[in-house]
C-alpha cells in the first residue's frame, strides 16, 4: 500500500476502492465521527471512522468518484469547532463492507504524542432552541449540550475523548439519550456530554429558599441584592446585580479589590447594547463559540460606578452556559430583570486561582451569601477569556483562557529526537508552555498570579494534567531569568525532584516577549527589531529593563539597541504601589523643585517628602530602571490621576482613559539620541501645563502623543541602520490600544512592516510561548556534542 497525500490512484475492484484516512489536529470533542458517518451515509459508503489517542482515522469503500468527494469534503468543510493540521491518505484494498460504523475508540501502539484537546465551546443556537421551546424534552434542562457546543477541557480526564475518559462518567444514559446516541442522524450522535433531565447532572441550592427551584432562589436572591457564588463551566463565580452600587461596594471589600474592574455578563447581545457603544467586530466575537470578555465603551450611568471605577469601558461577556441562560430567564421572571446586566467575577481572592472543586468552597466563606452549584465535576478549571477589539475589527488577546486554551501554537518546524520543553512563564497573569518535538506549543489557561502558594499548587496540577493528556513528559525547562521569581523557583525544584529533567534554559524577559511574537506569525527566524515595553523585566545588567528596543535575526539571541533612559523606583516594589516616588525621582532628573503645587507632592505628604528626598539624594534603595510601564504610571502621579496603586497596570489605565476624552493637546517631545528615549524634556513641559492651566486630559493625551513619536522614531532608526524591515510591538504596555495604534501607524507610513499581538497576549500572559520557542529553537540548533548547564539568552547591556 502506497501512502499519499491526494486522491487519484486509489486501489480497485471493478470500480470499488477503499480509502484509508488519518486527520490530526483538533479532531475530537467537536463532532468529527458523526459528522464523517453523516458524510459516508450521504454518499453511500462503507467503512469506519473511529478515534485513536492521537488523530481521527477513517477508512470508506464504495465508488470512487464517491470516497474522492467525502475526502475533499473533510479536508475543505469539517466541523465547525474542528482544526485539521494534517491529512494522511493511502490506498487500501477493498474488503467488500457495506455498512459505514462509528468504532470504539483504540489506542495507538506506536503513539509518541497525542491528539489536541479542544477548548470549551459556548451554548450553540440548536440547543438555545431547545432549551426554551417548551415541547422539547430538555425543555429548560441546565446541561443540555450537543456534539457542536458544551465543556471540554474542563471535563476531559483523558484521550481518546469517550464518555468514560470525562466527568459526565457518572451519569449513565438513559434509554432516550443513548437512542440518540447511537443514531448518525442526530445532532448527539456520540455527543459525549449528553444528558436529559432524567439521566443528567442536577442544580442545588445553598442559601435562603426564596424559590420553587435553585434557579428561581439563586435569581430572587441577586434580585435582593446578595452575592451568589454560581459554579460554571470551568469554575464558581461571584455574581451580583450591577446596577446596585451597594452591593458591588461590598463585593468589592469582601474581595479586598478597590478597584481592578469587574467583568460583567449580560442575557444577550441586545442586552449588552443597552449598557455599551457594540461595534459590529466586537459583536462577533462576544457571540462567538469562545463567548470570551470583551472590552467595549461603556454607556455613561448605565450600571453602578463602582463596575469599573476611572474607566470609559467595561468588560461584557454574554452568557454562554445552559445555567446561565436560565438564570436570566429567571431574572426576567421577577420583573423584567433578566435585560439587566450581572457582576459575574471569578470566586477567588485577587491573584488566586478560581474555586472549581466543591471541596474547596471554604475559599469562598465570607465571600459569597449562598452558592448555587452542580454536582457534575470540573476537571481542569479555566478562567474566561478577555480581549480588546481594534478600530481596524481585529482582536487583540489580553487573557487567553476558556474557549482558546489549551490549543497549541506553532513554535517552530518541529525537530525528531529534541527533548519537551516546559515553559513556566512569569509571575503575574501566569502561564505555561508545553512544547514538544512536533513543534507545537500547547498553553494553558490563565492561572492567576504566582505569589500565591495556591496559584503555585493550581500551577502544579496544570503542569501534570496537560503533561499527561499531551503524553509529553517535560526534560528541560525554560524559566524567565528573573532569579526572585516564583515561576523560577518552582523550575528549580521541579529539577531537583524530577529525574527526568535535565536542563533550566533561562530566557531573558523581553526576549521572551518578542520571540512570542514571531512565533505566533510563524516568522521564527525572520529578523525584527523588536519594541518591547512593560513594567518589569530583568536584564542581563542585573537591572530592571522595560523600554526596550531589540534587535534580532537569530531567535535565540538578541542585541539592544534601544532604551528608555534610566530613572530609579524608590524603594523598588514600594514605587511600584505608590508612583509619586518614581514622579519625583524623575522630576529631580528633569532639574525642577518639587513645588507643593504638583500632585505627588502632595500624595506624599511632608513627612513622605523628607524621607524620599533623603531616600533620593543617598540612592539608598533606588532601584535603577529603564521600564516603559513605570513612565506611565509616574505621568498619571503627575498629573493626580492615580496616587496609590491596587491592581497591575491600573495607574497607566486611569492614564490612558483619561486621554480618551482629550479634544486637543500640546506638543511636548522626548530627547531622542541614539536610541536613548529621554523623558527629561517630556516631565518639564507637562509640569510647565499644569501650572499653565492646561487640562489634565490634554496633557494625558500630549504625553501619548510624545510616546509615540519617539518610539517610532526610534525604532525606525534602529530598523534602518540593522536593515531590518520589519518591526514588532510586545510587551504589557501595548495592551494599551491609544499607543498601539499610533505607533503601528507612524511606523507603517515610514514603510515598515508591523507585527502586533493577535494569538496570545502581549502582556506576560504570552511570556512562556516565547520562552518555549527560544528554548525549542536552541534544542534544534545544537551540534551533537553536549553543553553543559544553563543557557541565558541576550547580550551584555550597553
């Protein structure tokens, strides 16, 4: 038998042939058997479909003009939640079967890796239907799926994806549900989630009965302003009406959150266009299968203030399960509410991981006033997913989570014999990358933030867990060259208790950042100068980095060739929570006196003021720096928006939104020399506008401005003298879209290609995809002698 890759000299008998197929990719969990046995039947073939643990494999008989357009068929119009990355066909002699059957799943004796695990998938239309028409027999069912919507990660234990490999393996199906379970003309065929009031998982209710069902309690309750914690798809939430500002208040002080913004749920999308501005782009992707958070303008008093507090915008996701639908409908019932919008935030503690085991609701005591919850379990679990779109209409990933994760990006043309890679990422908005010799990197969901001992236990799990379903047990390591953070200590220990491990590779932060990028553009190996800005990295100088150009052709190296000029955080972490220490540092570098007039004079008080000025004149304590993210949040002490910091990035936001609402501005600018950006010119001219009168939001929007110029000049300089035509923009201050815009367009007017963030985020939350394709590219490129320990990337600073 000859293999090949088209159809066109198939084995026969008189004009019978027999085909055998093999698909890899995201194959299974998204209806691809009974989709091919609908496919064969139409056709009238033969044959066989079935899983292995590694790909979908198939086999039809029948009239070869016939078996040809099944197999064009796959290849051109799979399922709608499938991705095939490969199609292997070769002949097969005919058998003289005739009938077409759905297989049990069989293990691959040969498997070195396994099929993709497919993300979980928002509620589809079919099953909204039947969930509301009241002639259905799921007629109002909470667990109604099908083979094109429902759980997957979160309930998958292992592969082949079978019923008896999920958590539904404790609901044995009723006569009616495997009736349709067996039969290739229903939506369920071999749907592996399927369910029916009679045979499913059931809702229960903990807190005061104000209602005939958990549902109909759970709604009266939010109606009476409580907080209810609610276990979804991949965890609980906390959910309140966002309408209340009472009641968001208290959820506030119970989460100890002041003023990061809570995500909010609406019923639908008419729904979500009462309470924001909805552009047609962002309307998609709020109704598409990933049902992900998106950041929309928010329509001025449509929900309490303390949703989002300083902001323009809020981030709206609409429902996307079963139980969510029905709460709404719920709501609707007393009174209409079900049209109003829902805090819905994750039930954890700020930086934790969410609460998903019932066990573990101990998390919540204190938090949440009753809990409506299932009793089918949750594997994995998996935070939503956030993301901003464009003006352009494409989206820009902030929180690669449910819906996406863990779905792999390509890292590389794939090398037999190189050793898995984990990479662990960083310490804020964790993730992880498990890559492998095919050159795919599969990330996980977002964790949360790695200073919590339970994030590092959550961490662990998700290691394991992935490691396991991906049949890719990690032997070297990639970890941020950052040596205080927890994502490097666990690697350390991880090497330390697990044989197998025989490598840390230690990649430098905003390396890291900008090799993600190529990766997700498959241009590894494409040279880039590389703009990469964010609040905290460290560089090979031993000194915080964070505004910085980089210049690179060989992935695995990298030169600088460009920075923000240095400046100090008084007292390190310190400055970071309370920027007017960095404004005043920068303010003495700029050669003015720190006036009683400016606002971080004044946020420090007298008494703050004799210490920093000591604190600055001796150095004591002053951690030089050249971070980008810092800036901006020294401008926002500046001009008074933001004194004291509670959330990551949250000065640099305020900053931002403020800016929006700029009618015009003044020129200020940076001194730019040799790739030097030097804010000295940029501080005095914005000291000069306060005290002129000038308004803070044009002042805002001039220090943007100032931004972006620099930048692209800067870069531009850089990308010509290293003849480079192309130029990247990564790193956590490019989640704000004002700057994002403005450089990319300054750049692309001068001819420049521009590489922006559109698979994983350009904040840390891409850090190890990056990390995991250095490390991978390195594998690949090492002669056949050995190197013995670590490998650090970058070069000496200059």
């Amino acid at each position: 038998m000859s293999a090949r890759a088209e159809i066109g000299g198939a084995a026969r008998t008189g004009d019978i042939v027999r085909l055998r197929l093999r698909a890899t990719g995201l194959v299974q969990g998204v209806g691809f058997r009974p989709a091919v046995a609908r496919l064969a039947a139409e056709h009238g073939l033969a044959g066989f479909v079935l899983n292995d643990s590694r790909a979908l494999r198939c086999e039809f008989e029948g009239p070869q003009a016939q078996v040809e357009a099944v197999v064009a068929a796959i290849r051109t119009a799979p399922p709608p939640l499938a991705r095939i990355d490969s199609v292997h066909v070769e002949d097969a002699d005919p058998l003289g079967d005739t009938q077409f059957r759905i297989l049990a799943s069989a293990a691959d004796p040969g498997a070195t890796g396994r099929t993709l695990v497919p993300p979980d998938i928002a509620t589809c239309a079919d099953c909204l239907r039947e969930l509301f028409d009241p002639t259905d027999r799921r007629h109002l069912h909470p667990f109604i799926t099908c083979t094109n919507c429902g759980p997957r990660y979160t309930v998958i234990s292992d592969l082949p994806y079978d019923r008896p490999a999920t958590t539904m393996a404790g609901f044995p199906m009723c006569a009616a549900c495997a009736g349709e379970y067996r039969d290739p003309a229903d939506r369920r065929y071999h749907a592996q989630t399927i369910a029916c009031p009679d045979c499913g998982p059931r809702l229960s209710w903990r807190g005061p009965d104000r209602g005939e069902s958990p549902l109909a309690s759970a709604a009266a309750a939010l109606r009476d302003g409580l907080i209810v914690a609610i276990k979804g798809i991949g965890g609980y939430h906390l959910a309140c009406r966002a309408d209340d500002d009472a009641v968001v208040a208290l959820l506030r002080r119970r989460k100890n959150r002041p003023a990061k913004p809570f995500a909010l749920m609406t019923a639908d999308l008419a729904a979500t266009r009462s309470i924001a501005d909805v552009p047609d782009a962002a309307a998609r992707s709020l109704a598409s299968p990933s049902a992900p958070i998106v950041l929309l303008p928010a329509r001025p008093g449509a929900v309490s203030a303390q949703v989002a507090p300083g902001l323009g915008e809020i981030g709206v996701m609409l429902a996307y399960s079963p139980i969510h639908h029905l709460l709404f409908r719920a709501l609707d019932e007393l009174g209409g509410l079900g049209r109003r919008p829902l805090v819905m935030t994750s039930a954890n503690q700020g930086g934790s991981p969410i609460v998903f085991r019932d066990g573990d609701l101990d998390w919540i005591d204190g938090l949440a006033d009753a809990v409506l919850t299932h009793d089918r379990p949750i594997h994995v679990p998996c935070e939503d997913s956030v993301i901003a779109v464009d003006d352009d209409g494409i989206e820009l990933p902030l929180r690669r989570s449910r819906g996406y994760a863990p779905l792999p990006v390509a890292v590389g043309p794939g090398a037999s014999g190189i050793p898995s890679v984990l990479a662990t990422g960083g310490d804020i908005k964790t993730t992880f990358a498990l890559a492998g010799p095919d050159g795919r990197a599969h990330l996980s969901s977002h964790l949360g933030d790695m200073a919590d001992p339970r994030t590092q236990q959550a961490f662990t799990a998700a290691v394991d867990h992935l490691a396991f379903m991906t049949g890719s047990r990690p032997a070297v390591l990639a970890t941020d060259m950052h040596p205080g953070y927890a994502t490097t200590r666990w690697a350390k220990l991880r090497a330390d208790r697990d044989g197998s491990v025989s490598e840390i590779i230690a990649v430098q932060h905003h390396h890291a950042h900008a090799v993600s990028l190529l990766a997700e553009h498959g241009r590894l190996g494409d040279p880039i100068v590389a703009v990469t800005y964010d609040g905290t990295g460290y560089g090979p100088d031993g000194t915080i980095w964070g505004g910085e150009l980089l210049a690179i052709g060989d992935p695995t190296r990298f030169t600088r060739v460009g920075h923000l000029a240095p400046f100090s955080l008084p007292g390190g972490d310190g400055a970071v929570r309370q920027p007017a220490r960095i404004a005043l540092d920068l303010i003495a570098r700029a050669g003015l006196p720190a006036g009683e007039d400016l606002p971080p004079v004044a946020a420090l008080g007298a008494a703050g003021m004799h210490i920093l000025t000591q604190q600055l004149r001796r150095g004591v304590g002053c951690v030089p720096t050249t971070s980008m993210g810092r800036l901006f949040d020294a401008v926002s002490s500046l001009l008074g928006v933001c004194q004291q910091v509670s959330y990551e990035g949250q000065a640099a936001i305020e900053l931002e939104h403020l800016a929006r609402r700029a009618r015009d501005w003044p020129t200020i600018d940076f001194d730019v020399r040799d790739g030097v950006l030097d804010p000295a010119p940029v501080i005095v001219a914005l000291v000069d506008g306060l005290r002129g009168g000038v308004g803070t939001a044009e002042l805002a929007a001039a220090f943007h401005k100032a931004v972006v110029r620099a930048t692209v000049r800067a870069a531009a300089e850089a990308a010509a003298a290293a003849h480079i035509p192309t130029v990247g923009l990564s790193g956590g201050v490019f989640a704000n879209r004002r700057l994002l815009a403005g450089i990319a367009v300054g750049l692309r007017a001068g001819g420049l290609e521009v590489l922006t963030h559109r698979v994983v985020p350009c904040n840390d939350g891409g850090l190890a995809l990056g990390q995991a394709a250095v490390a991978t590219v390195t594998l690949s490129g090492r002669s056949t002698s050995e190197r013995s320990g670590p490998c650090a990337s970058g070069s000496p600073a200059r």
